[in-house]
C-alpha cells in the first residue's frame, strides 16, 4: 500500500466537556495518512483514478465544522469512519490535535489508526 497525507488541517468546532467550551468554536489540527494503492492513478496520470485529497479535506471540513464532540477520541473516530466509508481507503492514521487545552503543554490529543474491514 502506498500513503496519501495530509498535515496540519485546521478546523474550527465546537469540542470539549467544559460548558464554556460548548459555547465557543476551538480549533483542531488534523493530521491523516490514508493508505491506498496510487499505481493506476500513477499510470493513467487521471483524478479519476486517485484519491482525491482536496475531496477527503473538504468532507474532513465540512463533517468537523459541523461537528460538536466533547472528546477528541470521539471526533478522530467519526472522522476516520468517514474517510474508510465515502473514499474507500485501506487504513487511516488519524492524529487530533486541541493545541493549548493543556496549560503547560504545547499539544494534546489522539493518535488512532483503523483499517477496512471486508
């Protein structure tokens, strides 16, 4: 398998399990490596037969914007469903971000990893 990327998509929404923070929009970081095989889209040199990484950023943007979680657990999950499910990738690496939600620390967050299953 080979691995389409995206580093560092920031997202603004609502998350967290403070009532304040259920009232504000934070913004996460994302960061995804989603396994595919590229050599027909290598090949035919065609969007038609790659994984459209600017069509996975705006379902990503469009589904977390809409989003209103209160864990990042929770949020990665959902988020790696979504890519498995509408563009048919192999296995997402998925890394969730909430910078600054730890006074002290520069990141906190969830790393997840899931596969297809036949």
């Amino acid at each position: 398998m080979d691995t389409i990327y995206l580093t560092d998509l920031k997202i603004d929404t609502v998350i967290g399990i403070f009532e304040w923070e259920r009232r504000v929009k934070q913004s996460v970081s994302l960061d995804l490596e989603m396994s595919t095989d590229v050599a027909r889209a290598a090949r035919s040199d065609s969007i038609a037969d790659a994984l459209d990484y600017k069509a996975v950023a705006k379902a990503v943007i469009e589904f977390v914007e809409n989003s209103s979680f209160q864990l990042v657990e929770t949020l990665a999950e959902r988020v790696a469903e979504l890519i498995i499910q509408k563009f048919g990738v192999e296995h997402v690496r998925l890394r969730v971000n909430k910078r600054g939600a730890i006074r002290g620390a520069r990141d906190v967050g969830v790393f997840i990893e899931r596969s297809r299953t036949a």
